[in-house]
C-alpha cells in the first residue's frame, strides 16, 4: 500500500516501532497487522489482521502506533480502536474507544503506561481525544477532546504529577489536570498556548518540557505556567527524536543529522552537531549504555558513545 500523496516523501513504510519482553519480538505492519515473533530463532507465534478481523479499512498511514507490553498484556491502537491483546497467544482481551480513528482513520500516538490521581491507567491519544483507560477492564475512566487538524494528534502525551502535557498539529499546546473524587475523573485546561508540536515526543527535565515544534523550531517550555521560556531561531529538520541522560539531549532528525543538547531553561545551548547518515533517519534513535543505535533507511548502523577528555584533563 502507499500513504497519501502529500505523505509520499516521507516513505510508504511501516511507522510502528516494535516492542520486546526478551523472549518475543511484536512487529506492526503496513496493512494494520501486528504479529509476535521468537527472538531466538525469528518463528512467526501469532498474527492478527485487523482489518479482517473487525471489518475496517485500511489505515491510510498503515499502522502508526507502536505497541506497548505491561506484564501479561500487549497494548496498541489499531482497528481504528484501543486494544490489549494477550502477550502470548494473541487473544484480544478487550476493546476500547472504538470510534479512535474517527473520520481519519487509525491513530498516530503510542500508548503508555502511568499513574495519574493514584490510579494506574493507560493513557491513550486518539486523532481526536485523550483518554486514561484502565488495564485490566478495558474501561475508559475519563477522555478530552484534543484539538487537531485532520486528526494530527501524533506525538506521545506527557504525564507531569497528576496532568497531562500534549501538543497537536493545529491545535496548540495545553496542559490538563486530572481530577478526581472517589471513582469519578475530571478534568481541566490548566493552560493553552498557541504553539503547536507536530510528531515529536518532548523531554521533561526540571519542571521544563523541551519540545521540537510544527515550525521546525525548538523551545522550552515552563510546564507550570505554559510561558516558553526561549524558542531558536533556527529551523532544523521536520522531525526530532529526543532521548536524555537529565542532563544532555540527544536529538536525531530525519535527515541524519545528530545533536548534543545541554538541557537548559535559560537558552539553548547546542554543543555539537555532526552528519551521521545521509540516509533518511525517521525512527527513534536508540541508546544502550555507550552505544547508540540509528536505523537508516535501508541499515541499522551503531556507534560508540564516550565522554573524551583533553591532556589538560578539562
């Protein structure tokens, strides 16, 4: 299949990223696929087409979001719903949020685990709401409406305490509360602002949210007030991914450019920059001790990541 035509530049390739326990691999395909395979030898365990299982079509996007594995359960928005399958067979357990997709299909966002006003939930952006979903049941215990063009609501949301930080393509930044008395959630804007994320996933340092923009810009964000606190004026790539130690940022774009970030509420502060691919370098970049892992477009390609040091030992 192929992605729209305004889509096209970016690849008609899978965008889910896989999960891994150690013993099984989960891989999301183009044509809403997800199936489990052996990390010994790569057998194929299970697979469920869920198209063909629940009658919907085709996602224009293939699958987007990248599955999540909690305990026994495998979590991912597919189907044009939010489903937990069972890790090892491949069993739905239960579905949720049915109408996710909405008009534009299934979802871009990855869920995630958290625990929000004390109870452990599952938060799930869909193209058009936010939502906190319990594990076990499958219940939605609370859901807002998220702002988008089109449904753009790509990056992951932030838990911050018992709040919510996401950004959309069209829709502005915000922060939501979470409320609750007893069994029953609400929940509020703390705060909106008329910049907008796109599809990468900010780190939060320090009360600081530090967010790769629509715009191809970089900013920090105060998660208290929502005041950005410096915005470059440099435009870089269309998409970052962000990873941090608390201290550095490392930041991947999609034209194979890495950086060296000091995170910084005061202003940017880059420390160095190099050329690492001239490949395209859409997926996450991965780090693993002293070594970092990029997947170009046709390679994997890993580097050895040290701290060196002049003869004056500065």
């Amino acid at each position: 299949m192929r992605v729209p035509f305004f889509a096209a530049s970016n690849g008609s390739w899978v965008r889910s990223t896989p999960a891994c326990d150690g013993k099984s691999l989960y891989v999301g395909g183009m044509r809403d696929l997800l199936l489990c395979l052996d990390t010994a030898e790569g057998k194929e365990k299970w697979r469920v087409d869920f198209p063909r299982r629940y009658g919907t079509p085709l996602p224009s996007f293939g699958l987007v979001s990248s599955p999540l594995v909690v305990e026994e359960g495998l979590y991912i928005q597919a189907g044009g719903s939010f489903v937990k399958l069972d890790k090892e067979s491949g069993k739905i357990l239960w579905r949720a949020l049915e109408d996710g997709g909405g008009m534009y299909g299934s979802a871009f966002s990855s869920p995630m685990l958290g625990t929000l006003c004390q109870r452990s939930q599952v938060l799930v952006q869909t193209r058009t709401l936010l939502a906190g979903v319990e594990p076990k049941t499958g219940q939605v215990l609370w859901k807002q409406a998220v702002k988008a063009f089109r449904g753009m609501n790509i990056l992951n949301p932030t838990i911050f305490g018992d709040s919510i930080f996401t950004s959309s393509y069209g829709g502005g930044t915000i922060l939501l509360r979470l409320d609750r008395q007893e069994e029953a959630f609400s929940v509020r804007t703390v705060w909106k602002t008329r910049s907008q994320g796109y599809m990468s996933t900010p780190v939060v340092l320090g009360g600081k949210a530090y967010l790769h923009r629509r715009d191809r810009r970089f900013s920090c964000v105060d998660m208290a007030s929502g005041d950005e606190l410096w915005v470059t004026r440099e435009k870089f790539g269309k998409y970052w991914s962000l990873v941090s130690n608390g201290t550095f940022i490392l930041a991947l774009d999609q034209k194979g450019e890495l950086l060296l970030i000091r995170a910084r509420p005061d202003k940017f502060d880059l420390l160095d920059r190099r050329k690492i691919s001239r490949a395209q370098t859409w997926a996450h970049l991965v780090v693993c001790g002293e070594e970092i892992f990029i997947r170009e477009q046709r390679a994997i390609a890993a580097y050895r990541w040290r701290e060196v040091t002049s003869k004056s030992g500065q």
